[in-house]
C-alpha cells in the first residue's frame, strides 16, 4: 500500500522551530513577569516592614477582636435563647418565696393586717395569679421545645397540634383531651394545666381565721353592763302605808306584773329584762341577782272536809256545800278554810283606827298568817273540764312558801338571756313583827330583812288574790287550759301553778326596778379580735406542690434543648416554614391547601412523620426538615458546627 508523507525538509523545521520559540519565550516572559510582579510585591511589604517593624503586630489584635465578636455573637444568641425561660425560673422561685414569707407573716395577725395596701387574701390571690402565669409558661417552653424532640421518632403528623395545644392553658388541655395519647410529656402537661385551676382555691385555705376565744372583764375594771332590777331588801313593793295597820295590806303596788306573769305562762313567754350593755361584749353575767322564788307545799284534801271560804258569805264551808246541786268546773282555786277574816274580800271591807299605837294592836295578829289555798281538778288536771263524777274531782290544800334566791343572769349579743338558780334563803315570816306598826316608822330599820319579810308577805297576798278573784272563766279557759294544752306530758295543777309562779318571780324580780340607782353590775365578756391562723398540712403542701411543675418543666426543656445540639425553636411558626416538608411528604398533603385544621387534623393523623436532617450522599450536612420514614437522620448525634464539616 503506497503512502504519502511530507517531506522533512528544512524549511519545515525552521517554521516550526520559530513557531515555538515564541511561545517558550511568551511563557518565559510571563512566568518572569509574574516572578517579577511577585518579587515587586514581596520587596515593597519588606521595605514596608523595616521602615513600620509593628504594622504586622497591628494584625493581630484584630484577629482576637474578631474571635472575641464571634464569641460575644454566640453568648448573646445563647443568652436570647435561655433569657425568658431563666427569667421564668427565677420569677417563680421569688414568687414562691414571697407566698411562703406571706403566710409566716400574716399567721397570728388580725384580719385588717396589709401588705402593700392590700389585705392577705388580695396578696395570696395576687401572687398565685402570678405563679399560674410563670408556671403555664415554663409548662409551654418545655413542650414547644420537646415536640422537635419527639418528632425525631417518627409519628403522626398531628402530635404538633397536640403538642402546641398543651401550651395553650386549660382551653388547649381540654382540645387534647378528645385526641389524648399515651406520652410522659403530654399527660403530665395536661394535668398541671388543670391543677393550675385549683391553685388559687388551694391557697386561700392556707389562712384561716380564727376567732373562738375571748376575754371577760369584771365590772370593776370596766363597765360591762347594768341590770335593773327590784332590790328585794330595799325596795317599798308593799301597799302597806300609814298607819301600817296589816289589815290594810292589799298586796303590791304593782299587781299588774303578777297578772302579766300569770298570763305569760301558758307560753313561756320572755320577761323583759332592763340592762344596759356595752355594744363590743358578746356576753355579759349579772351574778348574785336578788330574786323571789316561790313554791307550794300542798297535801291531799276531800270534796265533802275540805274548807274553803265562799267568796259571798266570807265564811267558811266544805266543797260539798259550796256546790251542791250543781256540776263543778274544774280547775278552780279557793281560799282555804284557814284564812277566814284575812281574804281580799275582807281587806276590802277593814275598818281600822287612823293614829298608830306604839305598843301595837293585838288583835291585828289574826289577820296575817301564812298564805293557804284550795285547789279543785278534774284528775289532778289543769285541763278546764266539767266533773260528772266525785271519783273524778282531786282536792289539794296548799300554802306558799317564798325564798330569796341569788340568781345569775347570762345574756349574749343584748339577744335572749339564761338564768341560772343560785341558792336559796328561806325568808322568815315573823308574823308578831310583822304587825309591829312601829317597825314600819323607824327609818332605820326600814330595810334589810324586814323589808324583805313584807315584799315577799305582800307578794303572796297577791299571788293568792289573783288565782281566786281573777275572773274563774279567764283562769280556766285563758291560763289553766292553755297551758295544758301546751304541756300534755306535764299536765298537772301543780306544774302549771309552780310555771305561773315561776314566771311571777321573774316579773315581780325584774320588770319595774324601784329605784333606778339600785342594781347589778356585769362581768362582759368581748372577743378576741380574729387573726390569722396558719393550717400547717395545707402550708406544706401547696409550698411543695408547686416546685413539682417547675421542676418537670425545666428538665424536660434541658433535655429537649440537648437533643436539638442546643437550637431553640419553640413555636416558632417561621421555623416550621422554614423546614418545611420533604418532596415524597408534601406529596401526601397534594390537594389538601384549601383544607380546613379540622380536614388537616384528620388527615395529619394518618401520616407518619420524622423530623431530621435530609441524608446526603457526599455525607455533608443537608436540609432540616419533615419527611417519610427513612428519609432523614436524627438531629440528637452532637456534632461539630457545619462551618467546620
């Protein structure tokens, strides 16, 4: 096969010989050049650095300043992140330590101590509100920042509804409640958010008041109160005058306060009684109070012996006679047969000398003695019932018997009184002194016991003047059977007359003092301004209860914060764009942007998905984002920053 070749000749060479020579020396000129350039370069910096021998100590402290700046960068982003959350912890704790100095101070202090201008429970509430609000916001740093942790494990989409919910307050709690997972984050921060709500109940029990005790003041030391009462021994009740002739007794002046008492009894009604009293006690006690206390000593009678005094003819005559023919109504009392010529009828009708005998009238004897009446009852009864039968009728003979008795009156808050029965002393009716018109005249011995003696004889003329004169119809119907009526288990003639004379001792006592001056002074008792009282269990348990919440949210924040190699992002909503989804998981919500969170919610509860960083084959950091199963690598692996990878 025949070839053609280019002769070598010498021209050739030559061309290309001068061809290249160009370019060797075009290299060579630039390399020197450059050298040249370089050497130009190098010598001025020299000449630089003799004729300034610290222009390139001057270089260094700018390259510390910019490690210091990048430093100071890092600990001011540092220090933004943990500002609020640390804030948060340090406000709580003063607050915690501002409720508890509050409940030492206020324990034992009256109910008008402040603080700050504001009472207690205006402090308690003030502070708890407070801590509520601190608290709720450490439960909500806690779980904003946990929710980026638990994502890296992968699940449902709609955790971060839920989780974002927790931080809400109770309205956020109560939406978790429908769509509740099992999560040691999420169950715990549902249940303070609800124990929250009993905080400030909870603390208001811690305070209690208390008030139960109190003090008594003599009457010495203060005056307490005044009763007004009838000075038994000093008092003139009697209607006895000049010429103290005891035929002319007729009882007491004020007879109308027996009949009050009698008509009281029926109904136990209160007898007023006239103290004074100082508005601040709650109590007072009038000890040692001057009262009658009358009784009856009674033994059986018959209808056909027993005598009683008919009121017409003045004399006396059996039961028997007085009735005859007709039918008895019982109740009825009589003057007994032993008071002839002492009756009201024949004090009435007396007729006596006008001048006083010195030496005193003899005859004036038969007419005082003790006080006898008859009492006539269907069975024994107070109950008003006409008798058909004399197997039916009880006869009673009886004789009053009057007593001083020192009596101690309680009162409380100027309301309803008590009476306590003190002794008794008997008085003694001495009837030939009673007569003596000349003990009536001397001054000095007008009080003490024979003054006691005639109030208490006059007293009883009364009592018996008026169960026998009062109108028998009224004494029946209006008294007798009322009080029967009233007392079906104590239905008997005595009881009802020992009440009605119980009630007469009171009225006679108490009602219309004599003498103003005359008195009992009280012992008052006032109360013990209400303090505080400090309820030890409830103190410790709401001081130690609310540290739990602040220490499950601070350590849930830490650890959320180190396995996100210490990036804050909370609820950021930017931070959420930012990330945004991976292709193959945006797919699963194609369609779905016009959707509702209700729509959203229910689909995102369908989707698993994991928060990480997308995987790279060149191994270098990628995008942070959500994304499928197996798309990502966790962020927990601590590892350098990425301008150092």
């Amino acid at each position: 096969m025949a070839t053609s070749s280019t002769p070598l000749t010498g021209t050739n060479i030559h061309k290309e010989s001068t061809s290249r020579v160009p370019q060797s020396l075009e290299s060579l000129s630039q390399v020197s050049t450059q050298s040249n350039e370089e050497n130009s370069e190098i010598e001025p910096t020299s000449k630089t650095e003799e004729k300034y021998p610290n222009e390139k100590k001057k270089k260094i402290p700018s390259t510390r300043k910019q490690a210091i700046m990048t430093k100071l960068s890092g600990a001011r982003d540092l220090l933004g992140m943990i500002f609020l959350p640390i804030l948060n912890v340090l406000l709580t704790i003063a607050l915690m330590g501002t409720l508890i100095y509050v409940y030492i101070s206020a324990d034992g202090q009256t109910l008008d101590y402040t603080m700050a201008s504001m009472k207690i429970p205006s402090v308690v509430a003030l502070l708890t509100t407070l801590l509520k609000m601190c608290i709720a916001g450490g439960i909500g740093y806690a779980v904003s920042e946990y929710k980026w942790v638990r994502l890296q494990d992968g699940g449902v989409l709609s955790l971060i509804d839920l989780y974002d919910a927790c931080t809400r307050g109770v309205g956020g709690a109560l939406r978790v409640l429908f769509s509740l997972r099992l999560d040691y984050v999420i169950i715990p921060a549902v249940i303070f958010q609800f124990g929250l709500i009993a905080i400030g109940p909870a603390s208001q029990v811690v305070l209690t008041t208390y008030a139960s005790d109190h003090y008594c003041l003599n009457g010495s030391d203060k005056f307490n109160g005044k009763l007004h009462h009838v000075n038994l021994s000093l008092d003139d009740l009697s209607t006895l005058r000049y010429p103290y002739d005891q035929r002319l007794n007729y009882g007491l002046r004020n007879q109308y306060l027996v009949v009050y008492g009698f008509d009281t009894a029926p109904y136990k009604g209160d007898i007023p009684v006239n103290y004074d009293y100082n508005n601040e006690t709650i109590s007072l006690k009038f000890p040692n109070v001057e009262m009658f206390y009358t009784d009856m000593e009674c033994h059986d009678g018959t209808f056909g012996e027993t005598q009683i005094i008919d009121e017409k003819t003045r004399n006396p005559t059996t039961l028997a006679d007085y009735y005859g023919n007709s039918q008895p109504v019982a109740p009825r009392v009589f003057y007994s047969g032993s008071m002839f010529n002492r009756t009201y009828f024949d004090i009435v009708r007396q007729s006596v000398p006008a001048d006083v005998d010195p030496n005193g009238r003899p005859e004036v004897r038969n007419f005082v003695g003790d006080q006898t009446f008859v009492t006539m009852t269907y069975q024994g009864q107070a109950t008003r019932k006409s008798i058909e039968r004399l197997e039916e009728i009880v006869v009673r003979e009886c004789t009053l018997r009057t007593q001083k008795s020192l009596n101690t009156i309680y009162t409380k808050e100027g309301q309803s009184y008590f009476i306590e029965l003190g002794p008794k002393q008997p008085i003694d009716m001495d009837y030939d002194r009673l007569i003596n018109a000349s003990l009536w005249m001397s001054l000095d011995d007008y009080s003490g016991s024979p003054r006691l003696m005639l109030n208490a004889y006059s007293y009883q003329l009364t009592l018996l003047m008026t169960m026998t004169v009062l109108k028998q119809e009224a004494f029946q119907n209006r008294l007798a059977n009322a009080w029967a009526t009233n007392n079906p288990d104590r239905n008997t003639m005595e009881n009802f007359l020992r009440d009605a004379f119980n009630q007469t001792d009171l009225s006679v006592s108490l009602i219309r003092p004599e003498q103003s001056i005359t008195g009992t002074y009280a012992e008052g008792c006032y109360p013990i301004q209400a303090v505080y009282s400090l309820d030890r269990a409830s103190y410790y348990t709401i001081s130690l209860i609310l540290a739990v919440p602040l220490l499950w949210w601070v350590s849930v924040w830490i650890a959320s914060l180190y396995q996100t190699n210490g990036v804050s992002r909370g609820n950021s909503q930017i931070a959420l764009l930012v990330t945004g989804f991976t292709k193959s998981a945006a797919e699963q919500f194609k369609g779905y942007s016009y959707a509702g969170q209700r729509t959203l919610f229910e689909k995102a509860s369908t989707v698993d998905i994991t928060f990480g960083e997308v995987k790279r084959m060149d191994h270098k950091p990628g995008h942070i984002g959500f994304g499928l199963e197996n798309e990502l690598h966790p962020l927990r692996a601590r590892r350098r920053p990425i301008s150092r990878a």
